[in-house]
C-alpha cells in the first residue's frame, strides 16, 4: 500500500446512515476499507470505459455438440487482439461445458473477443467482468502472494 493521506468528506446525515448500514451489511469493519473499495471500483470503471489496459474473466457456458463451436471458440481466442492468459474447462453434464478465460488487453478488444464468443451458437450464457489490476494501489506482496520476494 502507498502512503497514507488523510481526507474528510461532508454529507447528509441519511446518506451515511444508510451507507453505514450497507457497509455493515456487507461486512466491513470501517467506513475508510469501504470508500477505498468504492474508489477501487469507480478508478477500475474509467479505465474500463477509457479502453485502457485491462484483466477481464469471460464466462461461457456452451453445448459442445454444436458442429465446430469449440474449434471455433479456440480461433477466436486466437485472432481476438487481447491476450488469452489461461482457460478452465468443466464438462458439467453430457452437453454442456463451462469455460472461464481469463484476458488481458485493451477493454475494447476483450469486449470485442467477448461478444463474438457470446453471439455463436450454441453458446448459452456467458460473462464478461473486467477490472484492473496495478493502477489503483501498489503491489506490496504483503498479502502472501506466490511470487513474493
Ligand atoms: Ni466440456
């Protein structure tokens, strides 16, 4: 984590009482965790809509009967601009698979990529959940990740 600042902010008195109930029912321990996650979100959100650099889980579910849809799922991960990091796949039942792909690249093209693999047939239900990771803290390696030095 950077440097701590401090701010205050003002607001009516329903509004933090309602934001205190949010909060507590979401489980935060104070206000600060809780408005630190809301900027985290609102900065992710404008990188987002800025088509800045982003990590992006696509979720799909399909029916892998469908002549050539997993070939091409696979050529438009291929030929989709964003950069493919790792897929998961689960044979759920005797149809259907479900495959979460994790993307990195420009917003623009994961939601490009996402949305041609949405529209095939044969392709039930599917996500696309972008964020950003590194523009809205610094990465200490405080919280145990596998690379820490
Ligand atoms: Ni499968």
């Amino acid at each position: 984590m950077g440097e701590l600042s401090r701010t205050g902010i003002s607001l009516e008195h329903d509004l933090l009482e309602g934001f205190d109930a949010l909060i507590a029912k979401r489980g935060y321990k104070n206000r600060s965790e809780a408005v630190r996650d809301l900027i985290r979100e609102a900065l992710a959100a404008d990188a987002v809509a800025a088509n800045q650099t982003v990590v992006g889980t696509l979720t799909l579910v399909y029916d892998h009967h469908v002549p050539n849809l997993a070939q091409r799922l696979t050529e438009a991960q291929h030929q989709g601009g964003a950069l493919v990091l790792a897929t998961t796949h689960v044979h759920l039942d005797h149809h259907a698979c479900l495959e979460v792909i994790l993307l990195r690249g420009q917003s623009e093209q994961l939601k490009a990529m996402a949305d041609q693999m949405l529209a095939m047939r044969g392709v039930e239900l599917g996500k696309l959940v972008m964020t950003t990771a590194g523009l809205t803290r610094s990465h200490t390696h405080d919280h145990g990740h596998p690379d820490a030095g």
